[in-house]
C-alpha cells in the first residue's frame, strides 16, 4: 500500500530539520510567512511548505540546506537546557529496559531540562501519560518549554514537589530516577510501582552507585543490573575509515531493578534448611 501524498511532503506546522553542507542544524517548526535568518542567508517557511522530505533548499543568497524530518535523537540533542540533560545513547537503552511503550503510565523524577521526559513522551502515545517530580520549579519550566516545542506537553503532567514525601500514584508501569541520592526513595519507588515493574536511575559516581546497592536489598528489589554505555564513531569515508579523534565515553551509570514481594513461606523455608 502506498504512503499518503502528506507523509512524503511538508506540510504547515511540520517539525523540520535543515542541514548545511557543514552539518550545522536548524530545527524550527513551519508557519506561512516565518522566515529563518541564517548566516547563509533567509530561508522563507513558504518555500519550505509542501516540499519533498530530502530537497535540497537554497537561501536567498543561493547557498543550500538538506530539508529532513528530525529523528528523536535531533530533537534531544537540540534540547534548550539548564542542566546536563541525558544523552541518547544513554536515553535509547533506558527505553528498551524499561519497556517504554503506548498507553504506559511512568513516574520519574529530576525533570531537568526535559530531554528523557521527551524521549518517554514521544513513546507512551496519546493514551499514555508522563507523571515528572522535581523540586526546581524553573527548571521544570524549562522543561515545559522543550515539550512544548514539539507539541508533546499534553502527555505530561508535571509537580513540583519533594518525591520525599512520596508520589501519588501507584501500580505505574516504569518509574526513572534522575537525582543524586535515589537510595533514600527505594520506599516510594516500591510503593508507586506496580509489582515487577521496570525501576532505573543515573548516577555520575561508584561511590553512589554503591551505596543504592547496598539498600536495594533492604526493600526488595531484584534483577539488579549495573552498566554504562559508550559509544565510538568513525570517520565515514571508505579509503581512510578510522575512529574520529574524540569519542563519547562515561556519561553515567544506568542501574535497573524490579520490586519483588518475598513469600513469608520462602523465609520459613530456608529456616528449615540444615
């Protein structure tokens, strides 16, 4: 079956992402009678307007642009912030492992300036909703902003308070901490979570990492699994293909678990055992 005319071209209010011949990007999102004002020149959103994703588009001083639509991943890397916000390569696994998916319900907290708050928006769907606690109200504005910008913010409810206190919701399907001492909230995390759903968390340091293991045993938490993620690009070009000079490399530690609910007859076991 063949696509719709309106997928394959642009069309007004279209997020769109140009690129110059030396991969600068600009994302902006099309209105009749907008211009953009680049350093090679004004691109009119009306030229832009009923185009063929991939066209080459020329300014009016005659350099180019590659019109494409954006990927989550140049939405992310795009991200206006205030904080260091997540990477892809990071916020990519944290998806898979916590089973993002439609019609989800996820809790996390540390909202931040909005970049894994996004990526769990553009997946949950319109049928799913985005629970985000932090304590900064400013930055959580910022974090509105930046969902807003690509038209996501009605999938996300935001609260500013202190998750010390607790979170309203319960039997949510994932729940993601952002904060730097997430071993004081492992209660709250067991409580607002479903049971055996997906918990994760993003830690700078081993030292803190370890002191969250030490205390997911003391509230049940199993199937405990500790990484980081690197990533190296190459140079693409055939006759002299090789690692570019600087690589991405310890961005922080991705920890996952789930809550269990341990058996009294389990422990009345193992008390029987010789």
């Amino acid at each position: 079956m063949q696509r719709l005319d309106s997928q394959l071209i642009t069309q007004e209010g279209d997020l769109v992402l140009l690129v110059s011949p030396t991969n600068k990007k600009i994302i902006t999102r099309l209105r009749s009678g907008e211009q953009i004002h680049t350093h090679r020149g004004v691109v009119y959103h009306d030229q832009l307007i009923g185009v063929s994703w991939g066209s080459e588009i020329a300014t009016h001083t005659g350099s180019t642009y590659i019109l494409l639509k954006p990927s989550l991943n140049d939405l992310l890397l795009e991200t206006r912030r205030s904080t260091q916000i997540m990477y892809p390569k990071d916020i990519g696994y944290v998806l898979l492992k916590l089973g993002i998916g439609e019609g989800q319900i996820v809790v996390e907290a540390g909202s931040g300036s909005g970049a894994l708050t996004m990526a769990f928006a553009w997946y949950i769907g319109d049928s799913g909703k985005i629970i985000s606690y932090d304590v900064n109200e400013n930055v959580q504005n910022l974090a509105r902003k930046n969902l807003s910008r690509l038209g996501l913010e009605d999938r996300v409810i935001f609260k500013n308070r202190d998750i010390a206190n607790g979170f309203d919701e319960t039997n949510v399907d994932a729940l993601f901490l952002d904060v730097p001492n997430p071993q004081d909230y492992l209660h709250q995390v067991h409580q607002a979570l479903k049971g055996g759903g997906n918990f994760g968390a993003i830690l700078p340091t081993t030292n803190q990492v370890s002191r969250l293991l030490n205390e997911f045993y003391r509230f049940h938490f199993g199937f405990v699994e500790v990484c980081e993620i690197l990533i190296r690009y190459y140079k693409p070009v055939a006759e002299r293909l090789r690692p570019t000079d600087r690589m991405v490399a310890h961005t922080g530690y991705l920890i996952f678990a789930r809550p269990i609910k341990p058996s009294s007859s389990i422990g009345q076991y193992k008390e029987s055992l010789p």
